[in-house]
C-alpha cells in the first residue's frame, strides 16, 4: 500500500473515531451508568416521572378533584388521588375498621383526638404505620414544622419515631391555641334598646338585662316574647357554657387537688359553673329546645334572625360566612349589624376566659404498605404546599389563572368579585382534603372577607394586652396519658355531660342532686383516679 493510500485510511479511521466518541457522548447523556454520569443524569431527571396513585380518606369526595387547580397540581407532582370518602359520623369507625383489617388508604387522613391517643399507638406498635423520616432536611418546610408543634413529640412519636403528621393549626403564638367559644351578637338590637357598649364587652348582669329588654321591646321584629335569648351549637350545651365562666384555671377532666388526682366534676368550682348555667336556662335566658336539639338548629336561629346570642366556635372565619348567609338572605343589611362579644367571667366581673385545644386540626398517618419512593411523594408535596408558592396555590389557585406577581412581591388575585366587593371563588364547592394535612393556612388570606378579622380588632388587642384574658391550658401528659383505664373510660364525659342536661331541665336543688351524682359516679371513676395517681405524678 502507498504511503498516500496509508495516509487516507488513518484520516479516514480517525474521523471514524470521532464519529464514535460524538455518538458515545450523546448516548452517555442518556444512558451512561458511570457514578460521574448518574449525578449528572440525577440533577436534570425529572423526579417526577412516574405517575403514582394515592389513596386517601377525604370529606365531601364527591367535591374532590374535579377542578382545574386539582389538576394543575396532580400534573405538577404527577399523581393521581384515589378518594377514599367519610363523613363526620362514620369517619372514627372507619379508621378503626380499616386498621383491623390492615386495609387503610395509602394517607390516612382522620379527625385524630387526643382521647384515641391510646388506640393510635396500640396501632403504630403493631405496625399499621410507616415512620416518618427523622431527618427531615430535604424537606425544609416540614421539618420547620417540628420544631413549632408539640404534639409530634407528645403524642404521635413512639420510642423516638414519628408515626403521624399533625396539620399544624397555624395560631399567631399570643392565641395560645385557644378556640374560640364565644357569642356572635345581634349588635344592632342591643343599640335600639339604649343597651349597647362599644367594645362589645358585657358582664352577665349586663347580659341578662339586655336578654329580658330585647325580648320585651322586640327590635327584630319576631312578636313580643318570641325572640330567644342565648342559641348554642348542640355540641357545646353545656359544657362550653362552664368552660366560659372561668370558675377554676384547670379543668382537664381530671386536676390536681392536694397533690393527688381528682375529677374536676366533683370540685366546687364545677358545681358553681353548673349552678350559674341551670340558672340561665331556668330562667328562659337559654333558649328551652337547647336541651333536646341534636344538629345546626341553634346557629339556623341565629342566622334566621331569631335569637339575640348564639354560642359556638365562633372565629373570625365564621363571622365571615355568617355575614354571608345573613346578607344573602337579608337578616341584616350591613355587616356591623353582628358582632363577636365578650362576656366577662360572673367570678369577678372582668377576666375573659377561652379553652385551649391541640395544635392540631387532623392527623395523616402513612399506611406500612406505602413503599419509600411515594413517601418521598408525599413529603415532597406537604413541604411544597407549605412554602410561599404552595400558600399561594393553596389561597388563590394557579399562577397566571387566578393570581399574578406584583412588583412588590405581593399578589394580585384575578377572581371576579361579588356586589359587595369581597372575591367570589370559583372554587367555592371544592373539597382541599389533600392540601389539609401539613398544616393549617395563617388568616386572613388575600381571598378571604376582612370584615370578620375587622370586627375582632378590639378583642385580639385585648387579648394580647390585657391581664385579664386567660385560657384554660391544656394538660398534654394527661390527655395523651394511655393508661388502659384511663384511655377505656376517660372522664366518663357522655355520662357526666348527660347528668349535667338533666339536672339543668329539672326543678331539683342543683347542689343537692349534683352531690348525690358524684357519690355515685366516684367508686365507677376510682380505678382511673389510682391509675393516675400511681402512673402519672
């Protein structure tokens, strides 16, 4: 061969080379399964390409996933939900039912109390729970989460690993994680009367008087003698009218008495809270059908305009919807017209007494059959809702869609708006179940009505600068307490709420009857009280 021909094939053969070395290139980027390759190939593949299918039990399934932001955020995390329905009523004997027979939804999501507190870890020691991972860094959000809540480590870690994710309620820290049972106002009425304050802070005497007037001059218009006075939520009769008059700072079913354990319904300060209610219904200040009503009867009558006052969890939130229903059905013309009001404790005339609860709203608990791949889905979903985004998505919907980017970092929210400038959602039948479970918005939103945080600006400022507002603290070594005495039977409250509805009704001397019950029920609670007093110091 020539020297020219030899020459030929090398350059020839070295442009082969180079053809093979690009094509090996592009391939690499694919497919290369070198460990300096695969980092590069782990920072540009999208994490999400495999679609996942997740169960979880939900309220209202049948508004669950049917909206354009449902699916702009199942195509962002590429899932798809498989709704698993309960209701109110059912929803704790079907996670019971689905524990047992180890068939509980990949997520599964459950109004969790601190009373199944016991039942929560006989489960999650019998292995019906994947733990949560106790490093929590490639979750930022979450793991910011941990160190706000209490009840992670109280009550859902178990030998120092976390079975269940507590929706963070998200209260500013002067709140004290109280709810808010307090009266909702016909303030309109009490000015045509002459008997209106300006803070809208009464002691019970104010109160009582002004119950009597307005059902006598009758403002609302229902026919002399027809207006009732106090309307409740059936759940909160009577219990949350005792908890309210702040005879005693503890009241946890069970307190301290001279060291030692006792219920608080046997203490003096519960019998003068009972005595102060049966007076009020004795006395027609408590409307009489409160006793046998079962459902929304209460609030209805308020909203109807029927009744003066109406006791319920009443927030800044519910005030909102409340002016809703109200203006919509023209009860009232303006939204002053109710109001939040405080209602000192009869004690001494001046303290204002809340209750506080978890900080907590619900508990997801991750099935044992959820392998680590859509673990890290569902981490990656709760942390993403909890940054500034997810917020955004969770308050307005979808960039671009329903809000945009100001310059000055805020948003502008693209809704329609109703007559009277508030937005009008148009996600308003949506079920959120699958947004709920890290953690609870901080309100008011940009989408939300101002007006009930408006009417609440007199009594938060109270609130955090008075030395006479107080909340009744929760006791979490008691309530998470899993004793099996303690967790069978509690405080016996069914019982003891039923008791304190008969004796209200009936004519009988409050203090001789409710004496005579405690003698009776002291031998049945015995057994939890020396638990307690042997168990929990």
């Amino acid at each position: 061969m020539g020297m020219k021909k030899v020459l030929c094939f090398v350059i020839v053969l070295l442009m082969l080379v180079g053809v093979v070395a690009c094509g090996k290139s592009t391939q690499d980027e694919n497919t290369d399964t070198s460990s300096e390759n695969d980092s590069s190939v782990q920072e540009n593949a999208n994490p999400y390409a495999e679609k996942m299918t997740i169960s979880m039990s939900v309220l209202d399934a049948e508004k669950s996933g049917k909206t354009e932001k449902n699916k702009w955020f199942n195509e962002k995390f590429n899932v798809e939900w498989k709704y698993i329905p309960v209701t109110w009523g059912d929803w704790l004997e079907k996670v019971r039912a689905w524990v047992a027979a180890d068939d509980t939804p990949d997520i599964l999501w459950w109004d969790m109390k601190l009373s199944n507190t016991g039942e929560f870890r006989a489960w999650a020691n019998q292995g019906a729970f994947k733990e949560i991972p106790a490093d929590l860094s490639k979750w930022p959000e979450l793991a910011k989460r941990r160190e706000e809540l209490v009840s992670d480590d109280k009550v859902l870690t178990i030998d120092g690993k976390l079975y269940g994710w507590p929706a963070y309620r998200n209260n500013p820290e002067w709140l004290k994680d109280a709810y808010y049972p307090m009266f909702a106002y016909r303030r309109d009425w009490a000015k045509e009367v002459g008997m209106y304050k300006e803070d809208d802070m009464y002691t019970w005497d104010e109160v009582k008087e002004m119950i009597k007037t307005v059902q006598k001059e009758d403002p609302g218009k229902n026919g002399v003698g027809n207006t009732l006075g106090i309307t409740s939520e059936a759940w909160a009769f009577p219990t949350v009218f005792t908890e309210i008059l702040g005879m005693a700072e503890d009241r946890n079913g069970y307190v301290k008495v001279n060291g030692s354990w006792t219920p608080y319904m046997a203490t003096p300060e519960f019998l003068e809270e009972l005595k102060f209610v049966a007076q009020l219904y004795r006395e027609g200040y408590i409307w009489k059908d409160q006793m046998v009503v079962g459902g929304s009867e209460g609030a209805d009558n308020f909203y109807g305009g029927r009744s003066f006052m109406f006791l319920g969890n009443n927030s800044p939130s519910w005030f909102n919807g409340a002016y809703t229903k109200m203006l919509d059905s023209g009860i009232i013309k303006t939204v002053d017209q109710i109001a939040p009001m405080v209602v000192f404790s009869p004690k001494d005339n001046k303290s204002f007494w809340l209750t506080q609860t978890e900080d907590y709203w619900t508990v997801a608990n991750i099935s044992h059959k959820v392998d680590d791949e859509k673990l890290n889905r569902i981490l990656d979903m709760w942390n993403w809702l909890l940054t500034e985004d997810g917020r955004r998505f969770r308050v307005a919907g979808i960039p671009g869609k329903d809000y945009k980017d100001k310059a000055d970092g805020t948003m502008e929210i693209l809704w329609p708006k109703n007559p009277d400038g508030s937005y009008k959602s148009p996600y308003v039948d949506m079920a959120f179940n699958e947004y709920t479970p890290p953690g609870l918005l901080r309100a008011p939103t940009e989408t939300d009505r101002k007006e009930g945080f408006e009417a609440f600006e007199a009594i938060h400022q109270f609130m955090q600068t008075s030395p006479d507002y107080h909340v009744h603290p929760l006791n979490w070594d008691l309530n998470a307490f899993d004793g099996p005495k303690f967790m069978q039977w509690g405080s016996f409250s069914s019982d003891v709420t039923a008791k304190m509805k008969e004796v209200i009704a009936s004519n009988d001397d409050v203090t001789k009857a409710w004496n005579n019950y405690v003698k009776e029920m002291l031998p049945k609670m015995q057994p939890v009280i020396d638990e307690l007093n042997a168990k929990l110091k």
